[in-house]
C-alpha cells in the first residue's frame, strides 16, 4: 500500500501511514468540519492493511493537542481494528503522547486506554517545548 502522509492544518493533524514500517502517526490539532471525509479514507486504508498484511508489529501513535468530539469518535474508530488485530495475536502498540502538565489529553487517553485488552497502550508524557 502507498504511504499517507498528510501535512496538518489549523483544522487537521498531520497524518504519516507507512504501512511498509507498520508505523502510523497523527499529530496536531483534530477538529475538520468534516471528521468523517478526513478519517474515513484513513480507516478504509488501515482496515485493508489489517487485512492484506501478515502479522508484523504495529505502533500507531497519537499526538494531538486537541480534538473534538467527532475527532473523537473517529480516533476510536481506528483504534477498534487496532484491538481486534490485536486480539487475533498480532503485536499491536498504541502510543498515547501528552504534554507534561495537560490532563485534558492525559485524561483523554486514559479513556481510550480503558478500552482496550489487547493491544498495548502506551501513555507518554512529554516535555512542553
């Protein structure tokens, strides 16, 4: 599959999908007026990578400022066939960045945390710069 690589706006994180890495990374702010045109073709290429990939081991990490609530819904919609690929045996890290000092997405990634049995979930706290 061809690498997504999105550069962020002041509505939309950027987006870098290197399947051939396994490595998936959003970055910034999330709030587009359309959370279901930006995400959607991101879950479609995930859910056919998941699909048509063996079993190496995945990282997908998320690094938002802040999101909205649709942002929201839409994280967890990537985060579902994260679990279940996960669930089937296949290594999956989730990787959860916050900023030192901001519970709002600390708390946040909390939530998602709490949903997940399988994959990894990884809380990492970093330096504000």
């Amino acid at each position: 599959m061809n690498r997504i690589q999105l550069p962020g706006t002041d509505r939309s994180p950027e987006v870098d999908f290197d399947f051939a890495s396994g490595r998936f990374v959003l970055r910034g702010e999330s709030y587009p007026e359309d959370a279901a045109a930006f995400f959607g073709p991101l879950l479609q290429s995930l859910r056919s990578y998941l699909s048509a990939s063996d079993a190496a081991p995945i990282t997908f990490e998320v690094g938002l400022a802040y999101f909205n609530s649709s942002s929201a819904k839409a994280l967890m919609n990537l985060f579902m066939p994260l679990e279940d690929a996960a669930a089937d045996g296949r290594p999956v890290i989730v990787r959860w960045l916050y900023a030192d000092g901001d519970d709002t997405i600390e708390e946040a990634g909390e939530d998602f945390a709490a949903d997940f049995d399988h994959a990894c979930f990884e809380m990492v706290k970093e330096a504000r710069v």
